[in-house]
C-alpha cells in the first residue's frame, strides 16, 4: 500500500471545498482545514492497524 500524502490530500479537499463555498470559503477555511487533517489522519491510522493486523476487514 502507497503511504498517503496528507498534505495532498489537505490540498485536494480545500480546493474542492473552496470551489463549492465560493465567497464563504475564507469563514469556514479555519475549520475545514482542521476537519480535513483529522479525518487524513485518522484514515492513515486505519491504514496502518490493517496492515499490522491490529484490526480486520469488519473493524
């Protein structure tokens, strides 16, 4: 499994979220960013539990 690129990914889910809030972006920017780094992070944990074997498919 390729390591996940948080930082692209942050990228990636500002530029997507900043075309749908159009003017309203610089109001949300704060928060979304924090979600977005939360959400990477969490699902490079996942990655990494699965692939240890710490956890399964169903987990």
């Amino acid at each position: 499994m390729a390591d996940l690129d948080i930082q692209q990914v942050l990228k990636d889910c500002a530029i997507a979220v900043k075309s749908i809030l159009g003017k309203s972006w610089k109001q949300f920017k704060p928060y979304a960013e924090h979600e977005f780094k939360k959400f990477t992070e969490s699902a490079e944990l996942l990655a990494k539990l699965k692939l240890s074997g710490s956890i399964d498919d169903d987990e």
